[in-house]
C-alpha cells in the first residue's frame, strides 16, 4: 500500500558502511534522517564481506594453531573442524552486528525502510520492491551509498554452487574438496587462505604477473611463497579460457605463455572485482554523470545532479568499508554541520589472510616510477621478540621515506597483526610525521610494534636488531 509522501532532512539509499554512518551522524546533528536498505543494515560490508568472512578466518587460523600445537610444546590430537558449524558461526556474528546497527539507528531516530530505494525525478525517493514498498521520503539532501555489486566473467553465470560469487560462498553449506579461485585479489586472497586451511585443495588463479597486484611488489612475493608453503597452487600470470560447469564438476581451461592446461574443480570461485550497483538507483528521465562507470562527484561529495551526493564504493575504487564511512560522514558533515569535506588522502588497506598484509602510501614501483628519491627501511619479524615468542614471525616492515627530510611515502607489513599495525603509519603520515619521529618514539617491549620502529631507524641504517 502506498504510503503519503513524508519530508525528511536526508534520505540514504543504501545502508552499508557509508549509508548508516552517514544517517547515524545525521541524526547526532538533529536532523530527521531515513536509510533505505534492501537487506539488513550493515550492507555487503557487515552481512556478506567484511565481517562474516573475518569470523571464518578466524575459525580457520585458530584450526591450523590446533593441527600444529605440538610445535608449542601442546598436545591437541586430531582436531575437527565441522565446517556447516563454522559458516553458521560467521552468519550468527553478521547477524548480531547488523541488529547492533538497527540499534543506533534507533538511539539516533533514524528511520529504516525495507526495500530498494529509487530516486525519481521530482528528487523524492521511493521504495520498490520490498516490505515498505510505495514508501515516499522527500528531502533537502539525499545522498547515493548504493555500494558495488561483483563482477562476474563475461558469458559465465553463477549458480551458487559450481560457479560462486564471494557472496555465495559465504553462504556455503558444504565444503568443496577442490576450488578454483579466479582473481587474487584482497577477497581471492582472503577466501584461498580459508578454504586451504579448511582442507579445500586451492588453486588461485591471477591473470597479473602477481598475486596480490596493488600491493608492494615484495608483498606480493612474499604471501605467494606463504601461500605455496600452505599447500595453494598459485598460479600468477595466468588468464582463463573457457569454463565449463557441469553438475558435478567444473571444466576451466588455463592460459599461459601460450601454453593451454585443463584444470578440474569440485567449484569456481569468480573474485575479479567489483561495479557500481547501479540498477534500479534512477527513475526513468534521472540522469547523473557517470566517470568510468562510476557515480561522479564534486569535492563536496554533491553529484551532477544538485542536492543529490553520493558516497562509498559507487563513486569508484578505492571498494574499502574504512574509506566508504570516512567519504559518507565528510558529505553529511559537509551538508549539515558546516565542514569543509575532505577527499580521502592516506588509508590503509588490508588483506586479512595468513601472513596477513597491510599497506598505505605508495608502493616502491611507483617511486621509482615517478623518479622520487627515497628510501628504504626494511625490517624482518625474524628478529623481533615478541614475534618469535609468539610463533609468528614470518613476514616484514617495509618502509619507504623521501630522502631529504625523511618523510613518509608508503608502508607495507606483511605478517602477524600486519592489519592492526598499520594504522600508526597512517597516523603519521596524516600528521606528516618523519621516519626519524616514529624511531625516537619508545615503543613498549615486547611488542611487534617494535617493528615499525625498527624500520624507521633502518631507513638510516641504524636499527639495532639487525
């Protein structure tokens, strides 16, 4: 049943990290706030990404840590992993953090409609297809957080069980004995550590020359050795031909320096990236300005059409749940409390695989590139304490500094915690902090973070532990 048209101060279309934030801030400024999300708050981000898929590595790293505890001196013989239990542990958290979100939503008088949300051409937004169907909100400002939808192999379609989305495979019921992961990027990385660690034989196909390509190239080098000791077929530089599904196998043909090999798989899991979630966003005769497929924006975050902004993954890479919520609460700031909105500059992104990887800032391939003089400072958990105490020490620091005033151009950890160290760096960088700054700042002992301070004194050859 149709509902009258009601006025709002914002309406959000989409309710994932950039759609809540931007309401919850909305309403801690007063204002009559309204998310319009098709599926439970928290978008693909809290439901069926970011924090489901933690919740299997985590079940997957804590499994290894039981298969090799003799190395702890620790007995844990024949540990189980019940692999229906461990994908209904991860949709148990999406479920819990998503009603956490409808909580706020209420502590901060957001109003929440079910359904997907249309901008139609008088500038109101109208619910379709879902329970608050018919649904009008009319506002002063509105603002786009629609998020991306994944890309999937021109000509391929996915059924859920032969061919997979990430999506899909966080919904798994039954563990593949054998899957092929094509794309090795962040989710391919991600999903190839899981499903191995679980007992899945893994093939991680990546059409780049490396696996893990946005990264520094001796990050990237560094998890495919990982990767290859785990037991993953890593297979770099290497396209897909034809994929064949049948109903109880699939059927890929691998490309190679010219050379063709067939490769068998109980499933395939497509993880090539991302496009904009554009269908259904606009009313028939509503136009936006589009660059590269995506959502284009001015510095405001206000797209081409006047009081309509967008925010998020729709606006283009990079696809980050971090950098979604910054983009969303600099544009309602901006609308409503009088900030001057700030485009994002230095975020940190993480793959949360094992050795895990974290990086901000430039890779050393763009330095030179770009022919900046710099740098290096590299320092292994080898030889941190606290690392090797811990059974973790594989991996690295890596830190990239200009060479006159040591200031801080790229960070790149791989290894233990490498997503939890990261963010000093980040904090560095935005404060503009040297190199020599971090490396006078004491850092407590026993700690990895000891590492990071040791790669800034190894950017002038002074760390001690090397």
């Amino acid at each position: 049943m149709t509902e009258a048209t009601e006025n709002r101060d914002l309406v959000v279309i989409g309710g994932g990290p950039a759609g809540y934030a931007a309401a919850i801030r909305a309403g801690q400024l007063g204002q009559r706030a309204t998310v319009v999300e098709v599926e439970r708050p928290g978008g693909t981000c809290l439901n069926w990404g970011c924090i489901p898929s933690k919740a299997l590595l985590r079940s997957a790293e804590l499994y290894q840590q039981m298969l090799h505890a003799e190395d702890l001196g620790l007995s844990c013989k024949n540990p189980q992993a019940d692999f229906a239990k461990v994908m209904a542990r991860s949709r148990t958290v999406a479920d819990q953090m998503a009603g956490g979100i409808e909580f706020l939503f209420r502590k901060n008088k957001v109003e929440y409609l079910r359904g997907h949300g249309r901008l139609e051409p008088d500038g109101s937004v109208r619910v379709t297809e879902g329970p608050d169907e018919g649904s009008v909100r009319r506002a002063g400002k509105v603002l786009l957080t629609p998020g991306c939808v994944a890309r999937m192999i021109p000509g391929v379609e996915h059924d859920g069980t032969r061919i997979m989305t990430s999506r899909d495979a966080l919904a798994l019921q039954h563990q593949p004995a054998s899957v092929a992961i094509v794309g090795a990027g962040a989710i391919g990385a991600e999903f190839a550590y899981f499903l191995n660690a679980m007992g899945t034989e893994v093939t991680l196909v990546e059409m780049q020359p490396r696996i893990l390509p946005v990264e520094d190239e001796d990050i990237s080098e560094a998890v495919a050795r990982a990767f290859a000791k785990q037991g993953i077929d890593v297979r770099a530089g290497t396209s897909v031909g034809e994929i064949q599904p049948g109903k109880k196998s699939v059927q890929l043909t691998l490309e190679k320096e010219g050379a063709t090999e067939s490769l068998e798989v109980e499933s395939v899991l497509v993880a090539i990236g991302v496009q904009a979630r554009l269908e259904g966003l606009l009313a028939e005769g509503v136009e936006l300005e589009l660059e590269k497929g995506y959502v284009k924006t001015g510095a405001d975050y206000q797209t081409s059409q006047p009081g309509v902004y967008a925010a998020g993954d729709v606006i283009g890479p990079p696809w980050l749940a971090h950098v979604a919520t910054y983009e969303a609460l600099e544009a309602v700031n901006g609308m409503f409390a009088g900030h001057s909105p700030q485009k994002v500059q230095h975020f940190p992104g993480c793959t949360y695989c094992q050795p895990q990887v974290a990086s901000v800032g430039q890779r050393e391939s763009d330095l030179k590139e770009a022919g900046t003089p710099y740098r290096v400072g590299k320092f292994p958990f080898t030889a941190s304490g606290k690392a090797v105490a811990a059974a973790h020490s594989e991996g690295f620091v890596k830190l990239l500094v200009s060479e006159d005033h040591g200031e801080i151009l790229g960070a790149h950890i791989v290894g233990a915690e490498a997503t939890e160290l990261i963010t000093e760096y980040v904090l560095a960088m935005d404060l503009e902090a040297t190199a020599d700054e971090i490396h006078h700042s004491i850092h407590a002992h026993p700690t990895l973070s000891e590492a990071l301070m040791e790669a800034a004194a190894a950017t002038r050859g002074e760390a001690i532990h090397i």
